[in-house]
C-alpha cells in the first residue's frame, strides 16, 4: 500500500470514514484550536486603527 502525504482535513476525512467518529475527534479539536483564532487576529489590528 502507498501512503500519499495528507494535509489535516484530507487526514480527517479518511480517518472518519475508515475507522469512526471516536478516530477523529483529537484531530478536529486540534484543527479546531489553531484555526478559529485565526480570523480574530486578522481583524483585530484592522479595528485597532478606526
């Protein structure tokens, strides 16, 4: 079998369907935790310069 790299949600994706919902749920907190603070930090200079 040939492992291809994956990127966080591909790895998601595969894990969900091949072994359940318990596979993915330290991954999707992981993704979770580093992407959501990402649009606040975007707009939070923006709004410091109004």
């Amino acid at each position: 079998m040939t492992t291809f790299p994956q990127g966080m949600t591909v790895k998601l994706y595969n894990n969900l369907q091949n072994d359940g919902i318990n596979a993915v749920y330290t991954l999707v907190w992981l993704l979770l935790l580093f992407t959501l603070p990402l649009p606040a930090f975007c707009l939070l200079p923006g709004r410091a310069r109004r």
